[in-house]
C-alpha cells in the first residue's frame, strides 16, 4: 500500500482523507453486525421473521448493535476531525480503533459474526498500524494552511496524492484480505451445536440448579425429544438428576430458558507444525457429510489398533494392550463431579450421603469432624458411582448411568488433631467377568502418617505398600489438601495440589475386554487421630462405553485416525462410522468464550 508523498500539508490531507474513509468504513461494519445476525438466525429458523421468536439471540444483537452505533458515531466524528486536522480527532481514532480489535474479535467468538466481525477486527488492527506511523503523526500536528495558501484546499494534481477512494480502497482490500487470510488458514470460530462432548463442551442447554444442594450444572437441550415447536411459545416441564446430591427435582422452562452452545475457537495452522496427538479436541469434517463439521476427543493415530476395556483405551503393542494413560492436563480437566461438600447447604444432606459412625463424628454444616479416639473411625460414602451424566435428559435412550465406574478422585482438607496416628483415604474396586462367577477385588489406598511416628506415609495396593516416603507427614493443626486419584491404571497421591506419590499398575480388565467394575466404593479413615474435614469432594473419570456396538476394537489405517466423544453414552463418533481421513481435519479447538459479553456471562476457558 503506497504511502503519500509530498510536503507537510499534502500528507496531512492525503492522511486525513485515508483515515477518515476508513473510520467511516468500520463504523458502517459494526452497525451492519447486529443487522447481519438476525438476517444469519432468521434464515436458519425459517418462517416468518419474529424478534420474539430470536430470544437470547435477539438481545445480544440488539446489545451490540447500541455498542457499534455509539462506535460507528465515534468514527464519523474522528474522521471529520482528522479531515480538519484536529489533534484531538487522531487520539479518538486510534482510542477506538483499540475497541474496534476486542469487539470484532468477540463478534466472531461469541456471536457468529464470522464475515462481519473478522473485517471489523482486521480493518481496526490496521487502522492502529496506519495511525502509529511517526510520518502520519506529524503530519497531523502541523498546523493548517492560511486561508489563501494555493494548495490548502485542493487536491495536488501533481501525483503526491493518490485520491479519496483509492486510499481507502486500498485500505479496504487489505483488511478483507487479512480477515480471508485468517479464517482460512489460522483460526475459525465454531458454536457447539449438541452435547456429544459434554461437559466439556456444551450444545445449546439449560443452566440447571440443584434445588437440594444449589449445585449448579448444564443440562442439554433434545428438541427431537419434544421442542416448543415453530412458534417457540410454552412452557416444558421435565426431571433432572444431580449428579451431586444424586436426587432428582423438576424444572419448567421456556424458549428463554435456553442457552446457546459453548462458542470456540479453532487453531487451523496448527497441524501444519506438528502432528495431532492423542487426547486432542479436534474440529474435522464429518467423513459421510464432508459439509458438516463435527468436535470429539482424538484418541487413535494412524496405524493404531484400540480397544475400549472397562471404560479405558487400550493400543496394541509387540506383547498386547496397553493402556493409554490421559497426559496430567487432559486428566485434570475429565474429572466430573460425584459429590462436592462445598455445595452443599444442608447438614443433613451430608450425614445421609456419608453416614458418619456415631460417638467420634459431628457434621457441622458441610463439614465433618472426627473426635481423637482409640482405633480408627471411617466415612463412607453411600452412593453407586456410576458413569452418569447431569447434562443428559432423563429418560433419554441407553447408557446414562448404568456402568460402575472405578476410576475415581477423592480429595478433602484435612486438619489433623493429635499428635499421632494415620488418616487413610481409599477407593475400593471389585473387577470381574460377565457371568459373576469370576471376581477380583483391589483396594487402593493412601495412608498419612501424622506426627513423627510409624508407619510412614505410603502407597498400598491390596494391603502392601508399594510407593512410601519416609518425610512426608501431616501436621496437627495445619490444614492440608489431600488427594487420591486411580484413574487409566494410575495411583497418585497430591498434597496441596502436588504429586507426592505414584504408581502405574496392570489388573484383569488388562488381559480381556469382558472384564468389567461391577462394584467401587470411596472411603476416608481416622487412625487414633481425630481431626477436621472440608471441601470433601469426590470425582469420577470419563468412561467410555460399548453399549450397542458389536465392535470392541478398532483398526486405524495410515493416514486416519479415530475419535470419541466425552459424552460417552450420547455422542455420535467412531464407535458408530469408523475413522476420518487426515485430509478432514480442520485443527485443533484450543479456546472457549462462552458467552463473552461482559456483565452477563463472562466464561472463557482453555479447552483441553
């Protein structure tokens, strides 16, 4: 893009006209935003065109459409300014010009804008880069020509300027090349239309709230399951379950109700770099409609075999299966909540789901707490622990909630009161066949010395300790975060949030995909000591399910590869057509802002 030449009085004038075309410009851009999403929802609805009918949709427009007017009037008035060569209309221009980046940016994120807002955000990036030339700036600051100088109000017919609208043309040209550029080689933005990865990601739900436990959690939206209808208007009652408190409550919704689906953001450069890797949340084309794009979680690479064993990926190897353990970022954000003391507000809720024994344990509110005794005193939590989903409707088809899940988290901060003894977390698990007639029970267990005395704090396995540490202890009196986590056929121990001990181990469900948890359970023991409990919380992993699926294993060919969704039970992916061509791969989702509307919803969160 050539840059004006001539004396101080050309430049200025040339700059001038540049800048105020291109205020004007995307001014009219971010008024047409609002105008462009409604038109954008109207054509997917079908029917007359309602604003009612928009709901949520509707205001957001209208929210930003108020926004890009009071942008697109800062625009006219700093492009007047700058024509006159104001000092004041140069600061107004690159203050809002700063605006301008943000709010495109959220346009294509949270609103779909995709066209509209991607020009916006382009064409304002380029206006700060016009605007911190130190050429413009100067030319800016010098002062106007006398009234009867010759060339202050005319155009230099000698070539120093090259004319209002080529200016801004070429200004134009490069912000619709940048915003092609972009979408289409290094970053697009999605909206998550079903709940195949839920919770990770989620459709279009309901914000539901536990009326028991005032747990709050998404809850998917199955317009094939009886919708509002074309109308859109009355009123749906259904039941949900809490995966939390594990009681079921009513709610009655409307068409209001409804939230749309997570809103994300797409790398597409990325695997030009590097190869995909497993556990990736990955965007492709759907291989039997190359038009629709669908999300899931990689989990086979090319030339891979996998087999899905009590709810685990397996790959063969030179010997066999192995298990693919979840990389420590993966693991920490697939555990889903089972049961969460901090949530809940009646004691009674507590006592019911742990049963504390009389004599040693007092509940006060959400917490628990052991008097010193002889011996020890356990809390047990009194709940299957199986694969349930909050955000699946109940009554909704096969699988939600029916298998026993093992791989499990439990976590509490522990104040110890004495001055010796052990507290024991545990999950116990009982593995076994398809007919009953073989079984196999494990008890995996962290023990905690307290004070200075014996055993120290350890690792067991079925009783024997595997893993110890002779320096690690707790304090009395101090209160500490303690985790115990067995999940991919790994055992760890976290204390205030760092591993402190670990093992990797194989069992039966290793050897044969008929194998399966048919009994798991939580537990968390007082040895001598007695002490406080806060913030008890146990989570499960996701677990990934067979039902319907004559196929237990997989085979990847070069150059493909094969996907799950995290919502396991609900989820449409490979299990069902197999693998994707690398061809089909669009990149790598690595961003939500869901909604990013400040002041009403703000969520932005890194997908892994």
């Amino acid at each position: 893009m050539g840059e004006p030449t001539g004396d101080a009085a050309d430049v200025g004038r040339a700059w001038s006209r540049r800048l105020a075309g291109s205020c004007t410009f995307l001014g009219l851009v971010l008024i047409l935003a609002p105008i462009y999403q409604v038109w954008e929802r109207h054509e997917e609805a079908g029917g007359p065109l309602r604003l009612a009918d928009l709901g949520a949709a509707t205001r957001t427009a209208l929210a930003l459409g108020a926004l890009a007017l009071a942008l697109g009037a800062g625009y006219l008035t700093a492009g007047y300014a700058l024509a006159a060569r104001r000092r004041w209309g140069m600061r107004l221009a690159v203050a809002l010009a700063a605006v301008a980046v943000p709010v495109g940016v959220h346009a294509v994120v949270a609103l779909g804008y995709r066209v509209v807002g991607t020009l916006a955000a382009a064409h304002g990036a380029w206006l700060l880069l016009v605007l911190s030339r130190g050429r413009v700036r100067e030319a800016l600051r010098e002062p106007r020509q006398a009234a009867g100088d010759p060339v202050a109000g005319e155009d230099a017919g000698d070539g120093t300027s090259p004319g209002w609208f080529r200016d801004n043309l070429e200004g134009i040209v490069v912000a619709v090349a940048l915003a092609i550029i972009i979408r289409h080689f290094a970053m697009e933005a999605f909206v998550i239309p079903t709940g195949s990865m839920a919770p990770t990601l989620s459709g279009e739900h309901l914000e539901a709230e536990c009326p028991h436990c005032e747990f709050r959690f998404h809850v998917g939206y199955d317009a094939d399951r009886g919708g509002f209808g074309r109308d859109g208007r009355g009123t749906l009652h259904s039941q949900f379950l809490c995966t939390n408190c594990n009681r079921l409550f009513d709610v009655s919704y409307t068409l209001r109700s409804l939230q749309g689906g997570h809103k994300i953001l797409v790398n597409k450069f990325i695997y030009h770099l590097e190869e995909p890797r497993r556990w990736d949340v990955v965007v492709f084309k759907y291989p039997e409609d190359t038009r629709r794009n669908f999300i899931k979680r990689l989990v086979g690479l090319p030339g891979e075999t996998l087999s899905i064993r009590n709810g685990d990926i397996y790959i063969r190897d030179g010997t066999g299966y192995g298990i693919a353990r979840k990389p420590a970022e993966v693991q920490r954000a697939t555990w889903l909540a089972v049961f969460d003391a901090a949530r809940v507000r009646d004691p009674e809720l507590v006592r019911q789901s742990w049963e504390p024994p009389p004599g040693r344990w007092t509940v006060e509110g959400n917490r628990l707490r052991a008097a010193p005794g002889d011996g020890a005193t356990t809390l047990r939590l009194h709940r299957p622990l199986k694969d349930a989903y909050g955000y699946n409707l109940l009554g909704a088809p096969s699988g939600n909630g029916v298998h026993t899940v093992a791989d499990l988290r439990v976590g509490a901060l522990l104040t110890p009161a004495g001055e010796q003894g052990a507290i024991r977390l545990a999950i116990e698990e009982e593995i076994g066949d398809r007919t009953g007639e073989a079984r196999f029970p494990h008890r995996h267990e962290a023990r905690l010395r307290v004070g200075p005395g014996d055993p120290p704090t350890a690792l067991l396995r079925d009783g024997v300790a595997v893993v110890q540490d002779e320096g690690l202890r707790l304090e009395p009196g101090r209160a500490r975060r303690v985790e115990l986590s067995n999940a991919d056929n790994r055992l760890s121990l976290a204390v205030d949030g760092r591993e402190a001990l670990w093992l990797e181990y194989e069992d039966e469900s290793d050897r044969d995909v008929s194998y399966h948890t048919r009994r798991s359970a939580v537990e968390l023991t007082f040895n001598w000591v007695g002490g406080l409990v806060e913030d008890l919380r146990v989570e499960r992993d996701i677990h990934y399910t067979l039902d319907s699926f004559r196929d237990d294993r997989w085979e990847v060919p070069a150059d493909s590869y094969l996907v799950l969704g995290d919502n396991s039970p609900h989820s449409q992916d490979s299990r069902r057509w197999g693998t994707f061509r690398r061809e089909n791969l669009v990149g790598r989702a690595f961003l939500v802002f869901w909604p990013a509307i400040p002041f009403y919803d703000w969520q932005v969160q890194r997908i892994r």
